[in-house]
C-alpha cells in the first residue's frame, strides 16, 4: 500500500510541472506517492509511478475476480474440482 497524499508536498501546480518534469518524477521515485497536478488551483490530473500505476492495476484486476467468484457462487455458477480437471483435460 502507498503512503497517504500530504498534500503540502504532493500538490504542484501545472506550469511547476511544465518548467521542471523531471523534479516530480523524481519526487514519484522518492515518496511513491501520486502527485496532484493543478491548473488555476483546481486539480486537473494524477501522476504517479508506473510501478505504483502497475501494482493498484493488478490489485484491482484481483479484487474485481474475487468479487466475481463470489457472484457466481452465490448464483450457484459452480463446478467441482473433477469438472474443472476434465474440462482442462487436467489428470
């Protein structure tokens, strides 16, 4: 899990980010805290790592499979583990 935006540091402006990319991206690197762009002191977008960006991917792609399985279990869409194995030709 990352750590909690502070928004004290996490929140650049735009034009910050147009001037000096490279300082966020290695504030990314530092904190693996996503970072809050704004544009006339309203957010406009997150920049985070892309390893950050990978990693809350693939948590969510679990979670979502977990939630699914547990529909189709409470919709009684279940098959034991001998069907499984002969639908997949598994031994």
């Amino acid at each position: 899990m990352s750590p909690t935006t502070k928004f004290s540091e996490d929140v650049v402006p735009l034009s910050d980010m147009k001037v000096n990319p490279g300082r966020v991206v290695s504030q990314l690197d530092k904190t693996r805290r996503p970072v809050l762009l704004t544009r006339r002191g309203r957010g406009v977008a997150v920049v985070q790592s892309l390893d950050e960006y990978e990693t809350r991917t693939e948590e969510l792609e679990f979670l979502r499979a977990v939630v699914q399985g547990l529909m189709d279990l409470e919709e009684g869409r279940e098959m034991s583990l001998a069907e499984v194995k002969k639908r997949f030709g598994l031994r």
